[in-house]
C-alpha cells in the first residue's frame, strides 16, 4: 500500500541484440524506456544517433489498415456478441507470430480495396444521377444534342424563365426578326427549356433580345446522341454500377470470419508500434547502442537474470531526491484502496517520494458516498451492477477495472447507511403495501435506527463531526510527514497548535468553561504562532493573520461536509416524491410505472452527483492538507492490447 520503490537502469549492449532485448523488456513489461540525459559537453554524445524511424511508420500503417478493415466489417458484417462479454485469450507467441499475420494482411487489404471500389461507386453513381438530372428536360426533344450551327442558321439550346409566358417572348423574338423560331421542349417551375433556330442574317438582333428576356444557354455541346439516347446509357450504367456494388456489399457480408484475424492483427501491430516507438529512444553507435530508463525495484531481480542471457553491461541506481520529479509514479495497493486508483488517476498522482492517498482516502470516499446515496434498493442495483462486469467483462481497461470494484465497495456502504435510514427505493415498500391492504404507508415503514428527514440536524451534526475526523486525519498526516522531515518545530506549531486549540475549544464547550478553553486556546496560538517571528509586530502579525486564517479556514472546510446531509435527505425526498405519486393512482401497475421511471432518475443524478460531490471533499478538503501531487504515471514496454488478452 504505497508507492511502488523505482531504480534507474542504464543499459549498453550490442546492436545486433537491440530488437531480441526490446522483445524481452516488452515480455517482462517492467521497464519505462526514456529519452537519454544528452551532456553536450562529452564529446561521446556526437556519435550517438537515433534510429529510424521506418519500423514504426510501417507499424501504425499495418494497425490503420486492420482497424480500417475492422470498422467496414462493423458496417456489413455486424458482430454479433454479448455486451459483457470479456476479451479472448493469445498467448503472447501466437500474437506475434508473423506467419499467422499475413493471411489477415491480406484480409485487411482486399476489404478496404473494396471498400474504396464502394465509395468510388456510390462517387460514380452520384456523378451519372446529376447527368441524368441535366438531361431530364431536353428527352422530349428528337433532335441529336450535339447538332451545332451552319453557315446559315444559328442553333442553340436554352433556358428562358418560367414566370415569362412564352408567347411574349416568341413575340419579342419576331420584333427582332421574321427568321427565328422559338420551340420549347419543357418546362418546370423555374424555367423553360427552349430550342431556338435563327437565321445568321438576323442573329445580332435576336441575341439582343434574347439577353434582355433572360435567356441561358444550356451546357450540352458536348453530348452526342439525343437526350433519350443519353439517358438510356446513363440508365445501364447506373444499373451495372448497382450490380456491381450488391455483389461487393455481399462479400464483404459474408467476411464477418475474418474479423478475429483483423483484431489479432491490429494487436500485433500495436505491440510492434509500442516497441518501435520505445526504440526510438535509445542512442546508437555503429557496434552498440545505449538505452535509459526506470525499472521497478521489486522487478529488478528477475529483469537481471534475464538480461545476464545477452552481452551487455548494466547501472541500476536509486533516484536521488533531484530526481524525485523525473521519476514515473505506480501505486501498489490491497483490493480494498485499489479501486481508488481511479479517484487520484482523474486528480493527479502523487509525487513520487511521496504519501500514497489510496489507502488513507479509502474508507472516508465510500463511507462518505455511502451516506449520501443511503439507500437499500440503490446498494443492491450498485452491487449486483458491479458483480456482473466484473464476472462477465473481467475489465482490465484504465477505467473500468477500478470503476468496477469501486461502484460495488460504495454499493455495500449505500446498502449499509440504507438500511441505518429505512430506506428502499425510497419508501416504495410501504407505499405497495398501503396500496394492496388499503392503509396508511406510515403503518408498514421498514426498521431503522434513525429518520433523516425527521432527523436532520442529528444528520447535520453527524456530517460534520465525519468532517472534523477526515480533516484531523489530514492534519495529522501533514504533521508526520513534518516530522519526519525533521521539521518539528513546524509540524506542532501548526497543526499542532490546531489539534490542541480544537481539544481546548471542544473540551471547554463539553464541561460548561466555554469561556475557559476559547482562553487557553488563544493562548497556545500567541505562543505557537509567534514562534519565529521577529518583534512584537511581527509575532502580532502572525497571531492575527493565523486566527483569521485558521479559523475561516477550517469553518469552511468543515461546513462544506453538510452536503453529505443535504444530499442525502435530496435523494430520500426524491424517491418519496415519486413514490407517493405512483400511490396516489391506487394502483399497483401505474404505482410501479410511476414509482421504478422516477427512482430510475434519482438514482442516474445521484450515483454521478454523489461520486462529483465526494471528489470534492477528497480533493479539496482532505488533500489540501497533505497531499503532494505531480507524479506522472509510470507507463513501461508492455504488451498493451485493445481486442485479446495476452496469457504470458
């Protein structure tokens, strides 16, 4: 239950063992590779260079393709699988085998040929639709499309708009001249589609007046054939193209075998994309190379047996305090503060060298939680919710393998604080059997140790005593890392003084010197806060500035615990609300209907609003007082994989 001890390993061995060593370090999966610390000034550093980077260009390539491939079968070949189901086991030698990897290159390969053959089809057929559209007015008209003008006769096609009648501009065309004839083929609603023929003698004129009725030449010089012709054509290949595409989405129907080998595939090239990436860290020479990084102490003496199989020389070292920020952080804790790993991964990590919160935080988050959901019903839903994930997902996700274990530990204590309140569904118990025995539902309330609604300044006064624990808890946690710093003096001047200012003050209050212990108090802060200070309006300064401060300070800290009342008697309000309105239909189903929508939404506001406002108190009132963060996480060469679950 701490955090996990790192070495820093520098390692140098010969090129020709660099991809077996990177392989070893992947399977062992206990080494964090890291970017050499370069000194400009040795003149050793201007002959190292980086690899290339082909290897790991050639990787993502491959897992692009696979996942490409993957997401056309998602679309034509849908999986079908349970929700929960969890990820199949590889052993980590069938993974990375190469000969079982091609057949599904191959695969990946040809479905998105494929599927790139689709999108050009569906780009074609867009294409010919339009064509087909162009066409459309004009298939009345016989005449081929690409007749053009002779010496003598101008002939065009056009368009004229509909909300000019026709025969005002065959008559606007006559003024112009006798020789030209207006003829329209179609129209729609906005325009006419009109064939003009003018003699040359009269063009000028006409083209004049054809400008000022709005005429639009058409653009069909390059069509042969009638429209009809074209259409037909434009049909058949529409109809050909249509065929084709059925033929490639049954295919690609009938390819849902292949997606195991395309999952498989795409691990393979994230394991290899991973280790690429790893190696582009290390420094080479001609003959060697020299790699850096961080290797958890528990796991160095395996790592060492292993690497005695290869010519190399290794320096493993403990990080000095300089160090401390560079180092990655990993947290090792029991199954109970475990799941809290979620809580300070959304926060920050602690630094390393630092105090682990998991297992100090544990029992206030899911007792707090507890207190606010309280309630029997929800509890269960938590648990069973919890037990079935992890029994049929076995998740090993970022998230979901603390989220898990974390919603069943705070579903025990929702259970737990429901039943000290009564509470299930709310009062749906009593309400159901008021409604079948036609008698008030105060006559059948569930055992409990206490009401919060009839008691909520005791649930007020609770909350905040809870407060006053975790946030002494905190203090005293402040105090032993002071100490144990060397830092004495300090730790019992402030928080210290704190402590015994509290014990005073409450102690004072218990046995009726109120008046009493407030002096005794304020005497130890104008001993301990002066402490240090130089002369009177220093050590007076420092007297009021810490009262001030201390006590806003800590009356704010311990207040914001009432919302563990406040939303505890919120979600118990709630679910009664619903409840009494399904009773008051007197009727067992709409009961029910009204009473399970309503406590459905209590519970979705309150399993986030409880976890949100939970966080809050951890991060802010308890971790404020203690708590170093900064670390970043420690992330080795491992064999990480989205679909299988490697079995070493």
């Amino acid at each position: 239950m701490a955090i996990v001890k790192m070495k820093r390993l520098r390692l140098v061995a010969m090129h020709s063992d660099r991809d077996a060593l990177l392989r070893m370090l992947q399977h062992q999966g206990c080494v964090e590779i890291g970017e050499p610390a370069e000194d400009p000034e040795d003149p050793v550093w201007a002959v190292l260079t980086r690899p290339g980077g082909h290897g790991l260009a050639a990787a993502r390539e491959k897992q692009s393709g696979a996942e490409r491939a993957l997401a056309v079968l998602k679309r034509y070949a849908p999986e079908k699988g349970g929700l929960l189901q969890p990820k199949p086991g590889v052993s980590e030698s069938d993974l990375l085998d190469e000969a079982r990897a091609q057949p599904a290159q191959a695969s990946a390969e040809r479905i998105n040929e494929m599927d790139r053959r689709i999108a050009a089809i569906r780009a074609e057929e867009n294409k010919l639709i339009a064509q087909k559209a162009v066409l459309a007015p004009w298939l009345p008209l016989e005449m081929p499309l690409e007749t053009g003008s002779t010496g003598q006769v101008t002939i065009q096609l056009g368009t004229l708009p509909t909300v000019l009648p026709l025969e005002q501009a065959e008559k606007r065309l006559l003024a112009a001249g006798e020789l030209v004839q207006l003829t329209q083929v179609s129209e729609d609603r906005e325009a006419r589609y009109c064939l003009l023929v003018c003699h040359n003698s009269q063009w000028e004129a006409s083209a004049e007046a054809l400008k000022d009725l709005g005429w639009s030449r058409s653009g069909l010089r390059d069509w042969t054939g009638t429209a009809a012709e074209n259409s037909a054509r434009l049909d058949r290949e529409l109809t050909e193209l249509a065929s084709e595409l059925r033929d490639l989405e049954a295919q690609l129907s009938g390819m849902g075998e292949e997606r195991s080998g395309l999952k498989r595939l795409s691990d393979q090239a994230a394991v290899e994309a991973s280790r690429e990436e790893n190696q582009s860290r290390v420094r080479n020479t001609s003959q060697t190379f020299l790699l850096e990084g961080w290797v958890q102490a528990d796991q160095w003496p395996v790592l060492e047996k292993a690497l005695a199989a290869y010519p190399c020389a290794w320096e493993v070292s403990d990080p000095t305090p300089e160090e401390y920020p560079q180092v990655p952080v990993q947290l090792k804790n029991s199954w109970f503060s475990k799941p809290l790993n979620m809580v300070t991964d959304m926060y920050s990590l602690p630094a390393y060298g630092s105090v682990d919160p998991n297992p100090l935080m544990a029992p206030f988050f899911i007792l707090f939680y507890g207190m606010m959901m309280a309630d029997m019903g929800y509890g269960l839903v938590m648990m069973l919710a919890a037990l079935v994930v992890i029994k049929k997902k076995q998740p090993d996700g970022a998230t979901m393998r603390y989220m898990m274990p974390l919603l069943g530990l705070c579903g025990v204590s929702t259970f737990l604080w429901g039943a000290a309140t009564g509470g299930f569904f709310g009062d749906m118990i009593p309400q159901l059997l008021g409604i079948l025995n036609h008698a008030p539902a105060e006559n059948y309330a569930l055992p409990k140790l206490f009401d919060p609604l009839d008691k909520a300044v005791n649930v007020l006064v609770g909350a905040l005593a809870l407060g006053v624990v975790q946030i002494f808890t905190g203090m005293g946690i402040s105090m032993y890392k002071q100490i144990k710093r060397g830092e004495t003096m300090a730790a019992l001047c402030n928080e210290g003084a704190w402590f015994l200012v509290f014990v005073l003050a409450g102690g004072g209050f218990a046995l009726g010197q109120l008046t009493l212990g407030l002096i005794a108090a304020l005497v130890v802060l104008v001993v301990t806060q002066s402490y240090g200070k130089e002369g009177i309006v220093g050590k007076a300064m420092g007297v009021f500035g810490s009262l001030y401060n201390g006590i806003t300070g800590y009356f704010s800290d311990i207040l914001s615990y009432s919302r563990l009342m406040a939303l505890m008697l919120a979600g118990a309000v709630t679910a009664q609300v619903f409840n009494t309105l399904g009773a008051m239909t007197g009727n067992v189903f709409f009961f029910f209907l009204i009473a399970l929508v309503g406590n459905a939404l209590n519970f979705a506001l309150n399993i986030l609003g409880c976890f949100v406002h939970d966080m809050r108190l951890q991060c802010l009132e308890y971790f404020g007082r203690f708590y170093e963060d900064g670390g970043k996480p420690f992330r080795p060469l491992n064999l990480d994989t989205k679909y299988y679950k490697v079995v070493k």
